[in-house]
C-alpha cells in the first residue's frame, strides 16, 4: 500500500498533466474559433458580393 507522501506526489502530478492538457486543449480551441471567424467573414463577404450579382442581373444597380 502506497504512503500518503507518495499518493500526493502521484496526485500532483496527475494535476500538473491535466492542467497542461487544459492548456494544450484551450490553445487549440482558440484556433479553431480563429478559424471559425476568418471563415465567416469569408461567406459574409462572398454572399455580399453575390447579393451584388444579383441585383445588378435584375436590372439594379451594383452599388445599392
């Protein structure tokens, strides 16, 4: 049976791997909202611009 010294230095440890693993998942979560972001902001300004397409096709005018 293991010593209560040795089932807190085991404890911490485990901590310490789980808290560097919340900071590995955390980072990776940011680049992904990142990602997520830059996307949006492509869609939104390709619907814009199809929007534009479309406006100028039935006979409006690009810029409205």
């Amino acid at each position: 049976m293991a010593s209560l010294g040795e089932t807190i230095e085991k404890l911490q440890a485990e901590l310490q791997q789980a808290q560097e693993q919340i900071e590995r998942l955390t980072s990776q979560l940011q680049v992904c909202r990142e990602a997520a972001n830059d996307s949006e902001m492509r869609w939104q300004g390709e619907r814009r611009a199809f929007e534009r397409v479309i406006r100028i096709l039935n006979g409006g005018r690009g810029n409205e």
